[in-house]
C-alpha cells in the first residue's frame, strides 16, 4: 500500500532495510540452522540454493561463487579463454567484468554500445570483428591484427536488468567459433525473446556459461558477498566446482591449480529464501518502471527514458535517465532530499586502470556521451507510487525551469 510522502521527506536511492526487515525472522532461521549444525562450507543450503536458481535461469547447472567477480572469471577459464587470449565486452560497465577477464590471463578488447539499450551494439561487434580481425593461416583461429592475439570470446553485459541483443551476437559467435559468456550479474530473471528460437530465454541460459552477482543491492541480494556461475554444459559446470574449491575434484585430490572461491552456506541459506519473493520483487520493479515511463512522458525533449524493445521483458536493476546537465540536474534533486546515483561515470577504456590498453577520448563515441548524461532514479521494489509522483514532480521542476537543459 503505498503511503503518502511528505514533500520533505528523503526518498532514498534504494532501500536494503524493508526487505529484509519483512524477512528478518526467515533470515534469522538460516542462521541459527547453521549454527546448531555447523554447516558453514557447502552442504544442503548451498546445494538446494544452486538446484532452485537453476531452475529459476532455466538453465541445467549452477554453480555458487564467493561473488560475482570470481563467477565471471571461472566461467571464462571453464570454458576455455587462456593467458595471452583476448575477450571482447564493452566499456559501459562495472570494472568487475574486465576484471575477470584479465584474472583469467586475457586481454579486454571493447566495442561500443547501442544508444538506446545501452548494450553492446551487435554491428559494432560485428564491425570490429570483420575489420580489425582475420584467421590466422597457422592456428586457423581468429586474431587480432594489431596484436596477433587470438580472439577467444565474447562477454555481453545484461546492464541495468536488460539483456543484450543476443541473436545476432550468438551469430556472430558461431561464425567466428567464439565462445559466448553472459555477464549477468544486474539480470537476475530478465528474459530475451530469440526470434531464431522462436521463444523467451531467461537470462543466465542463452550463451555458454553465465555469471551473477549477489552483492546486497542487485536484485537479489545477499547479507554479504556472493555470486553464481549457471550453465548448460555439465563439464563446464565440473570445471567451475573445481576451480571455486582449491581445484579439488574430491577433499585433497587437486585436479588443477584452482581458488578459494566457494559460497557461504549461510549467504545460500538467504539467498535461497529470497529467490522465492523474486519474481513478486521483479513485477514490483517493472510496474515502478512502467509508473516512471508515465509520470516522465511529458518531459523527453529533455530527458531520455529507458528503451525496452519488443524481444526484452527487462528487471530494472537499475532506473537510468539521460539529461544535458547532469550535474546540476543531481544537485536540484539532492536539494529537495532525493537520491540518484551514476552507473557510471568513467568508461572503462578511459580508467588509469586501463590505460596500458591505449585507448584514448573518442574511440567510443556513443559510451563517451552517454556516461555524461546518464543518472540512475530510486528503483526498488517497495518504491510507492508517491514517491515516483514526487521524484517525477521535482524533475519537471527543474527541467521547466530550465536549470538542465
């Protein structure tokens, strides 16, 4: 039931306190079943946790991480990308995707987004892919020119809660034998329709591995650090259970040279009660989505609203506007108590982090202007249509008054 806002009154960027005090005995329950039985690595939270999220991707296996970054990285090593290989993604993302391509001993290479979807643009893919790469006549497999490096896979991010256009990258993938593995750590349960399908495909089960992240804010959130490699390869999901335990293929047996990257059975434990309240979380965020569309569809001459296609039923992780002056578009709204965040502000070419890679201002036009007008509205599932009223209200406010333009 939605309550009435007072105008003064914060409305937060995203609320972690009402959930999980709604849920505060059931979360309680799975600690204390961890205590009186001392199951705090592995076992039947952890197991049942994997058998349900599964499901739930509509995938055969899952495979719990200590987070989502070591899940991105096993599923890469699992599915063949090697020291000296290059990984294709895009520079409009958290650096925990590049992350892990690098931890698996690859290069990052980019290309950029689409404007509309904010994903990677399957014709710039394309277009790097044709231009900038050829088979090498000696291995027969796909290299860089610049670099001779062997171009290994491709890492699509489902950013904001929407997934990539993933047909045509899938295409793509197959006429050049590159492995696809999704980046599905802001996705949790958004779906794509594939036309060559001819059916809906749930996020997590379209590519050859995928990886999530079950950080407290994503929209479904651990008590802690947490993540999930899901896959449809049972060798690739063997892979990743060995290189997550110390590369053990059973207690002190060590197959390869693996990590310490297992999932709590405590953080199991909760993520498996709230997997069952995430399709009900998930309806809350399309239908806040769907509010804001309505409540904000006077003012796109200066603001641009998210883009859904057709084949896309989004999650909403994330609630991303454009605006001119971002700047001072932020402040207003902190001056009237609402929060908003940027996701994100630097690409990643242009990071220090990345500037051994050698790209420079410019080489991604679309992501570069984009990452400069982007902001990220409150969105979550206990957002009261009130509260939308009021942040839609203050953003006219300001638009009128021609403080943004």
């Amino acid at each position: 039931m939605n309550r009435t806002v007072n105008s003064n009154e914060a409305i937060s960027f995203l609320d972690l306190v009402t959930p999980h005090a709604e849920l505060k005995e059931e979360l309680t329950a799975v600690f204390t079943k961890a205590l009186d039985t001392a199951g705090f690595i592995g076992g039947p939270l952890v197991e049942g946790f994997e058998r349900d999220f599964a499901a739930y991707c509509e995938a055969s296996h899952c495979v719990g991480a200590a987070n989502g970054t070591d899940a991105l990285r096993f599923a890469l090593m699992a599915a063949g990308v090697q020291a000296g290989d290059v990984a294709i993604t895009v520079p409009n993302t958290f650096i925990a995707t590049t992350e892990a391509i690098s931890q698996a001993g690859a290069t990052p290479i980019f290309v950029d987004i689409d404007e509309r979807t904010y994903n990677m643009s399957p014709a710039k893919l394309a277009g790097f892919l044709e231009r900038e790469c050829e088979l090498d006549p000696d291995t027969h497999r796909l290299v860089v020119k610049s670099t001779r490096r062997p171009v290994t896979a491709i890492v699509p991010v489902h950013l904001y809660g929407q997934m990539a256009d993933m047909d045509p990258i899938l295409e793509l993938a197959e006429r050049y034998k590159l492995i696809v593995v999704e980046d599905a750590c802001q996705a949790h349960g958004a779906e794509y329709f594939s036309q060559k399908e001819n059916r809906w495909r749930k996020a997590g089960s379209v590519g050859r591995a995928a990886a999530f992240s079950f950080y407290p804010g994503k929209n479904l959130g651990a008590c802690g650090e947490a993540g999930a490699i899901t896959t449809n390869d049972a060798e690739l999901a063997k892979k990743c259970r060995m290189l997550r335990d110390h590369g053990q293929s059973k207690k002190y047996y060590h197959e390869v040279e693996g990590y310490n990257g297992r999932l709590d059975a405590i953080q199991a434990g909760i993520l498996g009660i709230k997997l069952k309240r995430l399709p009900a979380w998930t309806e809350q965020r399309r239908a806040a989505a769907s509010r804001y569309q309505e409540l904000l569809a006077g003012m796109t001459a200066a603001l641009t609203l998210p883009y859904e296609p057709e084949w896309s039923k989004a999650v909403y992780h994330l609630f991303v506007v454009r605006v001119g002056d971002r700047e001072e578009f932020m402040k207003y709204l902190a001056a009237v108590n609402i929060s908003t965040g940027i996701h994100y502000p630097i690409p990643l070419h242009l990071q220090n982090a990345y500037r051994h890679l050698g790209y420079k201002a410019g080489d991604f036009p679309v992501t570069e202007r984009v990452s400069r007008e982007i902001v990220s509205l409150p969105m979550f599932p206990q957002l009261g249509a009130e509260q939308q009223r009021r942040v839609a209200s203050e953003a006219m406010n300001c638009l009128s008054a021609a403080k943004v333009g």
